[in-house]
C-alpha cells in the first residue's frame, strides 16, 4: 500500500492481523516500488469493473470473479512486454 494513515492505523493492522493478511507498504515517497501491483489492480478494474452493468450480487460473487481474473491474468492473458507470453509461461522460461 502507499503511506496513507488509514493504513498505519493500529485498528487496520490489527484487522490484517486478526485475518492473516500480511501488510506491505512502499517506502515513503517512492512509488515504483509498488509499480507492478498499481498496474495490476489498473487493469483488473478496467478489465472488470469500467463500462459494465454491476454484476457482483455478494461478496462471495466478487472474491470468486478476482480469484478467476487472477487465474486468468497469470496463465491466459497475454503480455507484449513478456513478449506476448503469459505471465507463468514467462517464469517458467526463466527458470
């Protein structure tokens, strides 16, 4: 996340805590270290959310739609900067 003081607030990171989630936030003023995430949420909201009817009826619609997106963002979505391989197809000729 950025540096903003909802997200430093001991009641935020207790919930994070309570819930498992570990918290990871950029270095004050430096926002290319969160670059990569900020174009991920970027697209899965264009991709999602932008010129569509709401769809999502729950918050279990919701989180099973972003489970999907991720899905398909890592194994099906092509990328021209990942010379138009997916992102797990990228990793795996790295490895």
């Amino acid at each position: 996340t950025d540096q903003g003081c909802q997200y430093q607030s001991p009641r935020y990171q207790r919930a994070l805590k309570l819930h498992g989630i570990t918290q990871s936030m950029s270095r004050k003023g430096n926002s290319m270290d969160d670059g990569l995430m900020e174009n991920f949420f970027g697209l899965l909201k264009t991709e999602m959310f932008y010129d569509q009817e709401y769809k999502y009826h729950n918050l279990q619609e919701l989180t099973q739609a972003i489970e999907e997106y991720i899905e398909y963002y890592n194994n099906e979505r092509i990328k021209s900067r990942l010379k138009g391989l997916t992102p797990k197809e990228y990793r795996s000729q790295a490895s």
